[in-house]
C-alpha cells in the first residue's frame, strides 16, 4: 500500500516496552497433517510460547498499551474479562513489572477456590471487582477510574481484550517477524473475538505486501459483528501509523467464521474438543476450550473439506490460553 515506511516509521516511534522473547517459534505440523491425512502444509506461530505472564497474543498488545499508560503517567491498570480472562491476566503481569497497581472487572460469580487465570490474577496483586453481566463492565471501570482520581490517583482504563487501535499494532510486529521467518503463508487462521488481533494481524499483512488470506475463527460473535469491529479498529490504527485508516482496511471482506462458535463462549464443543486432543496427541502443543481449541476445530474442518489445496501453505496462529485448561 501507499506510505508503507512512514506507517512503519511511525509505528517505531511510538512508546513501547518489551516483556515478551521475540521471535515466537514457527514450528511445522507434519504429525497433525498425516493425521488429517494430507492437505495443505501446516504451520503454527507460537505465541503461546511467549515466556511473559504465561504467553499469549495479549502480551504483544501489553507491550504498547502499558507503554502508553506508563509514559501518561498513569499509576493503576483498569480492564475487564471473563473470570478466566487471558487478558486480565497479562494485564495484571504487566501492572506488576511495572510497578504500577491493577483492578479488574471480572464479569461472573467469584471462584470459591481461585484456579487457572483467576489464580495467577491473584497472585500478581490485582484486585478483582465482580459483576453479573456483560454490559456491567464498562460502567464499573468508570466507577473504580472516578474513585481513583478521587483519591489522587491516576488510572488508566484498558477496554475488554486491549482491543483498541493502539493495542492491534502489536500484532504488526508479529507479522514483521513471520515475514523473517518464514515464506508468507497463503493463509493465516486464529481464534477471533473482541477483534483487536484479527485487526493487526490484517494490517500487518497490508504492510508487508503479504497476499495472505487472514482468517478469523470466532470464539462468540456472529460474522457481521465481528466484521464491523476488526474494520473499525483498522480505521482507528491510521492515526498512530499517520496515514489514512481507510486506506489500511483490506480490499475484500475481513474473513470470519462463525460457525463453530457451538452453544456459545467459553463452552466446548465436540469438535473443539477433538481439536484439543489432536494437537496435544500429535504435536504435543496445547490449546484451550475457549479461543484456540474452537479455532483450531475451523482449520481442520477446512482442511477436511478440500477448502485449501495441497500446494498451499496455512499458518495457525496460535494465541495462547492454554492455562485454562487448569481450570
């Protein structure tokens, strides 16, 4: 696209802290392909094996959102999640790291004995706030933020996943990498929902000139949904890259598939669960019920299906999570 090096420049400029091992392994799954019983090469990005706060793709968003937090001045990191939130988690190591305080708005009933991310949550010192239901959450944040500044502190308010336009352009430098590593992939499949990494991960590929297909399992929300999300928050990323936004988003439809979403978020499916036990069984890799399982179960229906042609080569990105199944 038009004034690539200066979005690039731009993004290099931009405050940034690495908590992460970068690069993340590439790894081939030959045992899974036969397993499958041919089909396309299969590759995974490991992001999952990023050391910091137990992995994952929310890490790589962390790195330039806590930045910003910090260079603000900020003293607290407020955000929300599910109990066993894999970005409450990371959020929660990075307020640690950084010597900085940490709340969290869990929506759900509070564990009786903590596990799995509820517990690492604890661990790191963050302090937890409860609420029944979704729409609860942002309303709270505001209400802990009020209650700081009251007090004289300084918070800063991390929406649901980091999934804003400032936390995405992490995932470009993911992309940067895969570039160094590998050939580019003829497609790129990951676990999608609040939007923010299906949102890098396309720009990233704009950036570089990749012609690969980016392809988004949903975790919870329908197509359309999702859709309209990733394309805002690739419009938003054009004012830290200082281009347009509008000349970011992608020339056909962002891709995403909804149809493995099963009876809803965080719920297993028999397919996600076959998933799970493919991969562990053959490749001694981990995935979880909630994100990664669901959109591995999409790459090897696709793959079943005929959908990719032996000649291709598909990348699953593999965005962590794994410490769920402690749950």
């Amino acid at each position: 696209m038009r004034h690539t090096s200066r979005a690039l420049d731009a993004l290099h400029e931009l405050p940034s802290i690495t908590l992460g091992h970068y690069p993340t392994p590439v790894e081939e799954l030959p045992r899974l392909r036969a397993t499958l019983g041919g089909g396309p090469r299969l590759l995974i990005k490991r992001d999952d094996a990023i050391p910091f706060g137990w992995g994952g793709n929310k890490v790589r968003k962390l790195e330039i959102v806590a930045a910003r937090a910090h260079a603000d001045g900020a003293d607290t990191l407020i955000t929300t999640g599910g109990v066993q939130s894999n970005h409450c988690r990371v959020t929660a190591a990075a307020a640690a790291k950084l010597g900085m305080k940490c709340a969290i708005v869990a929506n759900g009933a509070p564990p009786a004995t903590p596990t799995a991310n509820a517990l690492l949550v604890r661990l790191l010192g963050a302090e937890v706030h409860y609420v029944a239901a979704r729409d609860e959450r942002a309303p709270a944040m505001e209400a802990i933020a009020d209650e700081l500044r009251g007090a004289g502190r300084k918070p800063f308010i991390i929406p649901l996943g980091a999934s804003t336009p400032l936390g995405a352009l992490g995932l470009i430098a993911g992309v940067a990498e895969l570039v160094e590593q590998i050939r580019p992939p003829d497609a790129i499949v990951h676990a999608t929902s609040s939007g923010g990494t299906q949102a890098g991960l396309v720009v990233g590929c704009r950036l570089f000139g990749l012609h690969t297909r980016v392809i988004g399992i949903s975790a919870d929300d329908p197509v359309g949904t999702i859709q309209a999300v990733v394309s805002s928050i690739i419009t938003g990323m054009g004012q830290y890259l200082d281009v347009d936004g509008r000349d970011l988003l992608p020339d056909a439809p962002v891709e995403v598939d909804d149809s493995f979403v099963g009876e809803g978020y965080g719920v297993p499916t028999p397919a996600s669960t076959e998933a799970i036990e493919l991969l562990a069984r053959t490749e001694a890799i981990f995935l979880d019920h909630t994100y990664t399982g669901k959109a591995m179960a999409g790459l090897i229906a696709y793959v079943r299906g005929g959908r990719f042609r032996d000649d291709q080569t598909v990348l699953f990105w593999h965005t962590g999570g794994q410490v769920a199944l402690f749950a």
